[in-house]
C-alpha cells in the first residue's frame, strides 16, 4: 500500500503529536499516513533538505509561530513554507494556524502559494482526514475562515502595495503612527501620506483612523 509522508511542523508538540495519532490512525482509500513532526526551524528544515535526498515529503504541515535557535532573528512558517518550495517543490505546503486574520492569509497566498490553509479553531479529525484527501488529489483546501478572508481579497479591486498593508495591519493592532517607522522602512511622513492616500482610495479622506481600520477590515485588507 502506498505511503502519503507528511511532517507536521508546530512549536507545541502536543499539537503534532494530535495529528500524528489521528492521521495514521485513519483509514484511507488506497494509502496509509506516516507522519514526522518537528518544533523548530532549524530541525524541520533539516528534515525537509534530508528527505529530498531520499523520499520528498508529500504534505508540510506548517504553523506560522515556530520556535527557532538562531539569536535575535525570528524565522516563521511563512519562512519555512518559502524555504520548502525551493528546496522540495514537489511537496504539498499546508499551514495550520490560529491566525485568521485577511493580513496574515493573504501575505502567506502571495508569498507560499499553499496548497491549503486550516486555521485551528476549525481544525477536527474529520477536516484533517478530508485536508490530506484533497491536498493528495485536486488541491487546494480551505477551511472557513482562511476561504472567507481569500474570498474577500478576490472581491476587492483595489490595489494597495506591501508597506500600504503593513500600515493598515500595524494600525489594527494598535500600533501608534510615529511607532510604525521601526516596524516599516518608510519615514513618518511617509507613512502619514500613505494614510491619507489609502482614505482617499477607499473614499473616507475626512474621518479617523478608527474609520479607516473599520474600512479595511471590511475590504478583507486586515
């Protein structure tokens, strides 16, 4: 019988073990599931340049938060996800994260291109078991949440550059304006003319920041 391989990447182990135990206690039409798991950047992507020498790994289950042994430089799922479509294109990415957020789903669309994305709350045994049957056979899979916020993206036909986003995702977690510069490599004024044109763009140009999150949280921006 065929093998799917999947390694499971999340800083809780608790959390790969849970897709361990359910995945290869499952039962599917034609194959069985190993599953590896990992908690750290630096140990999956060990793994993943190592399986390529051997057997690629079919699916990458990836969180977006990993722990990671490299001082002061944080690495991401997102980090990881790019890292796998270079070294093991044939693999399946698939995140499964407690971000449901458009921001964050989006980012990863443009950056990943996944195969799938579950966001956790929805996570079950039965969307697990039907994630590995669509991502081996007619990818993508999508649970609620992570096609809502796509969905939203699609609709909107306005078109905001990558620091315009930062600006938008910075404000909705109440980060100040003058505190944005040492999280975006733009100046102050910059950024405060960003903000005035992206209020014009969505046709607000009179009212608050407040207005203007609201606005894009709407938009499926943030």
């Amino acid at each position: 019988m065929n093998i799917i391989r999947i390694l499971a990447v999340d800083d809780h182990e608790m959390t790969t073990l849970g897709y361990k135990f359910i995945l290869e206690d499952s039962e599917f039409e034609g194959f069985k599931v190993h599953v590896d798991t990992s908690k750290t950047f630096e140990e999956a992507s060990e793994k993943i340049r190592q399986s390529v020498n051997r057997l690629p790994y079919h699916i990458i289950l990836l969180d977006i938060q990993l722990s990671s042994n490299i001082e002061h430089k944080e690495k991401t799922g997102e980090d990881l996800g790019v890292l796998a479509r270079e070294v093991s294109p044939e693999s399946k990415v698939v995140f499964m994260s407690s971000f449901s957020d458009n921001y964050r789903i989006n980012s990863i669309m443009q950056s990943v291109d996944p195969e799938g994305y579950m966001v956790k709350s929805e996570i079950d045994e039965a969307s697990l078991q039907a994630m590995v049957k669509t991502v081996t056979s007619n990818p993508p899979y999508y649970t609620q949440k992570a096609l809502a916020a796509i969905r939203k993206k699609m609709a909107n036909r306005i078109n905001l550059d990558e620091n315009d986003k930062k600006i938008l995702y910075h404000l909705s977690i109440g980060t100040k304006t003058k505190d944005m510069v040492n999280h975006i490599s733009l100046s102050l004024p910059t950024i405060e003319n960003r903000k005035r044109h992206i209020k014009a763009l969505f046709g607000i140009e009179k009212q608050n920041d407040q207005a203007l999150i609201s606005e894009a949280r709407d938009r499926g921006f943030i």
